[in-house]
C-alpha cells in the first residue's frame, strides 16, 4: 500500500498510524499488530516488554536534565472494533484497513477505520521515536482486547507499570479533558414458568412497542429517551390489574448496552373482550405519545392479530414478572455533585428474552463511585429477587471517580490555555474506560484522557478530523515537558 496520508503533520504520527492500518488487529486477533508495536522498540533500542495476556510496556529514559520529574505513563489499546458495510469485501483477519482523505477527514473505504485507538496508539510510538521532544521518565502502555470486555487492562498485575501519571489517549473530541468515567455491572435475572395449554375462547394479539430512538445506555441515559420493555410492560399491567390477561411471551432490547428500541409480546384475552382490548391500547398509544412528544415523536404502541399459541405462562410467574419489570428501575439515579450535567450512577432495564421454559432479564447498572454501583445493583437484585427470580452478575468494571485537584489536570490545562488563550472543557464520561481497571490495580495513579477529534466509531462511518491531530500530538508534547518533579 503507497502512503496516503505520508504529507500530513506530525509525520511521525501519521506514519505510525498508517502502519497501523496495515495489521489486522480485530479484538481478540491482534498478533500482528502487537508484533508490529514490538518490533518499533526493539528498533529504537528501548526496554520492551509483555505480559502474559499480551499487554505490550515500551520504556524511555528522560531527555536530559528531566530526570527528576514524575514517570509517565502513555497509554492506548491497540485492538478495534471491525465493521464493514455490506457488500463490502473485506477480510479483517488478513486485509488492510484502506485510509483515504476527504476533506478534513481521514476515513476508510467501507470500514471502520480503527483510529479508535489507532490515533492514540501512533502518538505513542511517535513519542517514543522522536528525539527532538523534552520529557521525563515515560512509558507507553499498550493494552489488547478493550473493545470487547477490558481484558488486557483488566489482566494488568500490580507493580509492572511505574508511572505517577497515566495519559490515556482514547478520547474523541479535542479540547475537551476526562478526569472521570464509569464503572458497570450485569444484574441479570431468569423466571422459569410452568407453561400452560392456552385457555378456550381466547383471541391472541401481538402487542408492539415500535419507533425509539434506544441509544447508548451510558452516554444517552440522561437524556428521558423511552424505554420500549417498559412501555410494552406497562400496557400489560394496566390492562390485566382489572381484564382477564394471559401471556405466551415478551421480548425486547437485544444488548446490555443499549437503551431497548422495540420490544414485543404475545397476548390472549377471551374472545369477547377483543374491542375492549383494542379500544384500551388505542387509548395507551396515545396517553405514552403525549408524555413522550417531544423526545420520541415516532413512538407507537399497536396490535395486530396473532396465532393462538399452544402455551402460555403460569398466571403466578407471569403476575411476578410482569410486576418485577413494572417496578425495576430505570434510567438516572444520581448526578454528579462535581461536575455539573454528568450522571453519576444509572441504570438501565436492557433486554427482556422468552426462551423455552423462561424468560430471562438482563440489567446493567453504571457508576463513576464503586460503592454507588452496589448500591444500584443491589436495589435492582432486592426487585427481581421479591418477585422469586433467580439471580446472576457479570464481572462488572470498575469506575474512574473524578478528582478536580488532580496535578495532571493542572499541567493539561495550563498547557491548553497558554496553546489556545482558553480553557479547556473538563467533564467525565457516564461510560467505561480503561482507566478505571488500571486505577483499580494502581490507586495512587494521577490520571487524565483526552485525544483528537473522531465521529462514528464503531461504524464504517468512522472518520478521524485531520486537524485535530497536530494540536493533540502538539498538546501532548507540552504536557510532557511540563510534568512536574517527584
């Protein structure tokens, strides 16, 4: 592949990271990208290192006359999400990711790009190649499989890094500073029924809840979207508190993530009920599009006819379950008292799944203080376990409490200001960062994430805004020099 992006400044981090684009590196396969990292330290001369997970350590002496100051710690991962478009052709376990221009953008032909981290990994190397820069001690960290459960932070052992200060470089949006994020935790639940033969006489309908924006349940949690499982439950209970109501199966939400968009169930009430029931969710449809018009115009609430299931679930399980999803929490549960607008701790009712003999439940609680977590999962496992069912927790991560008096902090935003004439914005992020796992394992570690510009991760939409990078490179270099002594 000819350099495309070789005439952009910095050159060094540009280089590094069209050779980046060059290693397959999917989460979980990233061997050549961690051969290539390698390789550049063993070419520079300097101390590197990995660990048994494949977590990859690169250290550098101080430029001279830095020795004194604090050791830090560079940090990004080096693995990435892999998502084409369809009918794209591409193997990720063996193609390159092809980078093109476009505008201010750089962004790849019918893939994700992969400058998450990618970006953050090239500063990195260009740090440890260059020689014309002022630092003291540093280190850079490279970390695999991040984006899909934090398992090379989370396999980090206490004492390899000697880092005072860790820079993470896995943020999105230039001039902005993260001193904080979240921390999660699963709380998922399973109802087992004892199905019944449905009763005689009885019409079945499926009753949809359709049209939600859903969202990213750390990042859009605050922002009063509709929830589609609660919607869709809240029917069934309002109209089986006084109707004859039996239920065959619910369904909806499809990741822990994720704010539900759409969810479903199967129905039957007796035959002579039909327009009753009809005329009840015609009026439902239109009390939860008022309370939700302004953030969820294209919300609907419907009822189309249904084949007569042979089942249906024992009326003392479906009484449970549909009075346990009434009553679980969801959404903010706290703010933050720091930082003003963030959400500190929520919780999000995800995924509702009918499969064979049970339905199961699956939650997801987020908090930036790792008590406020227990607290939330266990006010949602004390829910689920008064209505009888049974109970089980993912790992979970820890989360990144914000600290306002960080000296890292200072150094970043005196260097922002004395770069720009203006502060920087500074704030958290209701999601999960490596920095939290590693602020588990290294307490005493000041901390602080920041990076270029970055729209679509995630997506073939991916796209990196070229002139951000030289200011966060540049940003970077003045933090290093200005690392303050031991």
């Amino acid at each position: 592949m000819g350099s495309v992006l070789g005439h952009l400044k910095p050159e060094l981090v540009w280089y590094h990271f069209e050779e980046i684009c060059k290693y397959p590196r999917c989460s979980k396969k990233e061997e050549k990208i961690a051969d290539y990292v390698v390789s550049v330290g063993n070419r520079l001369g300097l101390q590197t290192e990995k660990d048994k997970f494949g977590n990859i350590l690169i250290r550098k002496p101080a430029t001279p006359g830095k020795e004194g100051l604090k050791t830090v710690t560079m940090q990004g991962h080096i693995d990435m999400v892999c998502e084409k478009n369809r009918g794209v052709e591409h193997d990720f376990e063996n193609d390159s990711i092809q980078p093109y221009i476009d505008g201010d953008w750089v962004k790849a032909k019918g893939t994700t790009l992969g400058a998450d981290n990618g970006i953050g990994v090239a500063a990195a190397l260009a740090v440890l190649e260059a020689n014309d820069i002022e630092h003291g001690p540093i280190e850079a960290l490279f970390t695999l499989d991040e984006e899909t459960g934090l398992t090379g932070a989370s396999s980090l052992k206490k004492g390899w890094l000697k880092g005072d200060i860790l820079i993470n470089m896995d943020s999105e949006e230039l001039g902005t500073l993260f001193i904080g994020c979240s921390g999660g935790k699963n709380t998922v639940a399973k109802f087992k029924i004892k199905p019944e033969k449905s009763p005689k006489n009885y019409s079945a309908f499926e009753l949809k809840v359709e049209g939600l924006k859903g969202g990213h349940s750390g990042l859009e949690i605050h922002a009063g979207r509709g929830n589609a499982v609660k919607i869709l439950n809240r029917a069934i209970w309002e109209y089986s508190k006084d109707n004859k109501l039996r239920l065959a199966e619910i369904n909806g939400g499809n990741k822990h993530n994720a704010i539900p968009r759409e969810a479903f169930a199967v129905v039957l009430v007796p035959k002579a009920n039909d327009n009753k029931f009809k005329k009840f969710v015609k009026n439902y449809n239109e009390t939860v599009k008022a309370e939700n018009a302004t953030i969820e115009p294209d919300l609907s609430v419907s009822l189309t006819k249904h084949a007569v299931p042979e089942k249906v679930m024992d009326e003392k399980t479906q009484k449970r379950l549909v009075d346990a999803l009434y009553a679980i929490p969801h959404g903010v549960i706290k703010m933050s008292n720091d930082i003003p607008g963030l959400v500190e701790t929520s919780t999000n009712l995800a995924v509702v799944e009918t499969v064979g003999k049970s339905v199961n439940i699956v939650t997801s609680q987020r908090s930036s203080v790792a008590s406020e977590i227990k607290d939330i999962t266990a006010m949602v496992t004390s829910v689920l376990q008064l209505a009888g069912a049974e109970i089980t927790y993912g790992d979970g991560y820890p989360g990144w409490k914000p600290d306002i008096n960080s000296d890292v902090l200072k150094v970043f935003k005196s260097t922002f200001e004395n770069m720009y004439g203006k502060e920087p914005e500074v704030t958290a992020i209701h999601a999960g960062l490596e920095c939290g796992i590693i602020k588990e394992k290294y307490p005493d570690m000041d901390m602080i994430s920041f990076g270029p510009t970055m729209f679509g991760v995630h997506s073939p939409d991916e796209k990196l805004q070229i002139s951000t990078v030289p200011e966060f490179y540049n940003q970077l270099v003045n933090v290093l020099k200005n690392i303050p002594a031991k």
